[in-house]
C-alpha cells in the first residue's frame, strides 16, 4: 500500500467524524449548576440539551439567535460540546486595543479603557457589601443628590456652596468650637443684628452694635 492510498483511507476515516461545527443558539436552560442549549446547525439539525462549557467565575445567558461553535466528543453531534458564543447585534464595537468590555443584551455595560479608566453605563447600581465599602481617591463627584440613611461623618471639614443653601431639621448640636457667620442668624424668630431689648427708663434699646 502506497502513501497516496494511506493517505485516502486516513481521510476517508476522518470523513465519518464530524468535525467543529457552527450553530445558532434556540434555547437555553440556565436553572441547573451546567447550562444547556438547544441550538440549530446550519445544515439544519436541532440538537437538544448540548452542555455550555463556560470558564470559572464568568456566566452569560446567550439571547435566541446567538451564533455558536460545537466541538463533537468523539466525533458524535448529540455529544457537543458549546465552546463559544456570540451575537453581533449586541457586541460594543469600536474598542481601541488592549481594552475590555463587558456587557448584556440590555446595553448594561462596564468597559475597561486605556489609562487604567473603567466606564460604568446602566441604569441603576447596586452595591451589597455588608462589610463596607472603602474609596481612596482625593475627591468624588456627584451630578445630583445624595441621600445617607444613616449618620454621616466627617473629618477634615465640610463646605456647602450654592444651590438654595443648607436644610436641616430636628436637634443640631455644635461643640468644641465657636460658630463664625459674616451674615445675620435668627433664632425663633429673633435677629441676632436687628433685635431690641426693653430699656431700663421704658421703650427699647437701640440695635446690637
């Protein structure tokens, strides 16, 4: 037997495994600790229940329609195996390289950008973090109102500027300093710069100097 027809039975043999395939992801079953699918072959078989191979500590739901790649164990279609999912409709475009992004179907996405920036888009943030939450950064910033159901504490001072000024209610209480204002203050209804007294020969006295 020559190389030529060695050759032609190794090839005929391959011939009868089904190599890597591509598909499109029908349905998906993500309610047990393995996902399944079921996909559709683009020569058009259905194949039931094929496992989603997915990397430690990452998980992703595929929307109907995703693209797939199914690499056959052993050569056997129902024994797949999805290695890969995308879906173009979804994909950010137009990163620049070495960045990152992650994303869903709903456009929610995180995106790690050149010079170590990290872009957060969606629509509300959620934070559980029973231990607490630590920020080392020289200032944070806020477009809108802030809202602390609890105390909040102080070290290095406190400015407020602008807006319809400062509003609090119930007790306030100030110690270890004295209170400094280049405007007036009025307490039940008294002005500390405008407010007399009764005089000592009848009528009032004149305003604090």
């Amino acid at each position: 037997m020559d190389a030529k027809q060695v050759d032609g039975r190794i090839k005929r043999m391959l011939g009868g495994i089904r190599q890597a395939f591509r598909g499109k992801i029908a349905r998906t079953d993500a309610g047990s600790g393995v996902q399944r699918a079921q996909i559709e072959g683009l020569e058009g078989e259905t194949v039931q229940a094929l496992e989603h191979a997915e990397q430690f500590g990452f998980t992703g739901h595929p929307p109907a329609g995703s693209d797939c790649i199914v690499v056959p164990l052993g050569g056997q279609t129902s024994h797949g195996i999805i290695v890969n999912t995308c879906n173009g409709a979804y994909r950010i475009t137009n990163l620049q390289e070495g960045e990152t992004a992650v994303y869903n179907a709903d456009g929610a996405k995180v995106v790690l950008k050149k010079g170590r920036i990290i872009d957060i888009d969606c629509q509300v943030l959620n934070i559980k973090a029973p231990g607490g939450v630590n920020v080392e950064a020289p200032n944070v910033n806020c477009s809108e109102q802030i809202t602390a159901a609890g105390q909040i504490n102080g070290n290095g001072g406190m400015a407020i500027k602008g807006g319809d000024g400062a509003s609090f209610e119930g007790d306030v209480r100030q110690t270890g300093g004295s209170y400094t204002t280049d405007g007036d203050v009025v307490a039940s209804g008294k002005s500390v710069v405008t407010h007399t007294h009764p005089g000592d020969s009848g009528g009032t006295t004149g305003a604090p100097l």
